[in-house]
C-alpha cells in the first residue's frame, strides 16, 4: 500500500486535495470524510476531473466495476502541462500573496546590490553610474509590480 494523493476538481473551481491509500491492486481507498464530502458534492456540483499523484507520477483516476475508485493510466505530458499553466495564469490567494513577497524580496535585493555596488566601487565611470541606477529603476519596478500587480489581499503576514 503507498498513500498517494487524490486531487478532485469541479466546474464551479472547487478543488479537493486529500490523501488517499492506493492498494496494490490499484484500488484508491478514501478515508470516510472525503468520501462523504464526495458524495455531498455529486449532488450539487459537476466534477471536471479526478486524478492522483503517486510517487509524483500523476494518473487519471477511473471508476472500478463496483463502483470504487482506481488507478488508470498516466496522464500524457500535454495535459499536465496544460493545468500546470493554468495555476500559473489564474493564481489563487495563497499564490498571489507569494508571488507578491518574491517581487518584493527581489525588489529589496536589488535595493541592496545598488548599494553594495555603490560602496564597494572605487572607480566611478558612467557604466558604474548606469549600472546602479539600473538596480535602482529595477528595485523600484519590481516594488511597484509586487504591490499592484497581485491586487487585494493586502495583510501584512
């Protein structure tokens, strides 16, 4: 038995992530509140696709001949490119809220390597002069990017 890791999405843009046992006969075995909570949702919700991550090999999920879930085939590499580009293009809260720190952080990098470069220079020519205030401008751009470009969610943690 390997635990594995069963991620269900739905039309709406609900998407349930759980952990699951895959038994050696390919059987996914689903602890009683996610199985529960799938039942509730089939009621109400139409689920796009159902599909588990073992040892970091994703698969489709099917349906078993008694109605439990089993392990099907790989997914192509097309279609794992396709929803890793759309978590890329449309980023949750959580997402956001990092990709903002990243453009940040880098922003305060920048900042910093401006003046290290200006403080450690003992010759100052123009391309020295061009280079600092390209970190500046830079520091500047991905400060303004990290603020306005991930809009809302604005707590400071």
């Amino acid at each position: 038995m390997k635990l594995a890791v069963l991620e269900v999405r739905y039309a709406g843009g609900l998407i349930l992530t759980d952990r699951v046992v895959v038994q050696p006969s390919f059987r996914i075995m689903l602890p009683p509140r996610l199985s529960a909570m799938l039942t509730e949702l089939e009621r109400t919700e139409r689920r796009t696709s159902i599909q588990v991550s073992v040892d970091g090999v994703i698969y489709r999920v099917t349906g078993a001949p008694d109605g439990e879930l089993a392990v099907g085939d790989k997914l192509p590499f097309g279609e794992r490119l396709v929803t890793t580009l759309k978590s890329v293009a449309t980023p949750n809260r959580a997402q956001r809220r990092l990709n903002r720190r990243f453009a940040h952080m880098l922003s305060a990098f920048s900042l910093i390597s401006a003046c290290y470069l200006a403080q450690s220079s003992k010759d100052w020519d123009a391309g020295l002069i061009v280079e600092i205030a390209l970190l500046c401008v830079t520091s500047a751009a991905l400060f303004v990017i990290g603020h306005m470009c991930f809009p809302g969610d604005h707590e400071s943690t």
